[in-house]
C-alpha cells in the first residue's frame, strides 16, 4: 500500500513543490484557504497526526487515505482532497499567470502614478 502511495507521490511532483514553495514564502490568501482546508481534515477520520500512513516519514500530521503531508498539501492550490472534501482551486500554471497579469498590471499603475508625481 505505501509503496502505491509513493508512486502516486511521485506523478504529483509539481503539486508538492507547489506546497513546499507556499509553505516558505507563506502569503496570506494561501494561509487562509489552508486554515479552512484543515477545517474539514481535522474532522476526517483520515487524519493521521502520528505519521504512520505518510508517504515521507516524519511530515505528519498526513491524509491516511493518500499519504500526503497536510503541511503542503492544504497549502498547493491545486491539488484536492483524495476523499472529495475540497477541491484544487486552480491549476499551478493558471495562478503563475494570473500573479504575472497581476504584476504587470501594478507596475504599469505605479509608472503610470510615477509619470504624473
């Protein structure tokens, strides 16, 4: 069984290194939507605090069902509750872009405020 879990893992490389990389540089909105995903995985019986069913030893508190470090998982927008208890938000490519849209829009604004200082 862990050694399903591992495969699994290793195709959802992108969602871990998405998790891995909010969990460092923490932002707000992401902290929020993790405090209320771990809402819903507190209560699930699934819910393995003592590190047993992780895929990585000692990244617990996991999902029994997955194995899966809640740390980074509650935090990548785009991954989902293997039980169907939240769902991705949005894909890791469609967020870069919206950051970049964002991004650009601001700096065009502060050039923009810049120009008529």
């Amino acid at each position: 069984m862990k050694l399903a879990k591992l495969i699994k893992a290793f195709r959802n490389t992108e969602q871990i290194l998405e998790g891995i990389k909010n969990k460092i540089f923490k932002q707000e909105h992401i902290e929020a939507i993790a405090k209320l995903r771990w809402q819903q995985c507190r209560l699930c019986d699934k819910l393995d605090m003592k590190g047993s069913e992780c895929v990585a030893p000692g990244t617990q508190p996991c999902c029994a069902d997955c194995g899966c470090s809640l740390g980074l998982k509650l935090r990548a927008l785009s991954s989902e509750c293997p039980l169907d208890k939240w769902g991705s938000l949005m894909e890791e490519e469609i967020e870069e872009k919206l950051k970049k849209s964002i991004n650009g829009k601001q700096k065009k604004k502060d050039n923009c405020d810049f120009d008529k200082g």
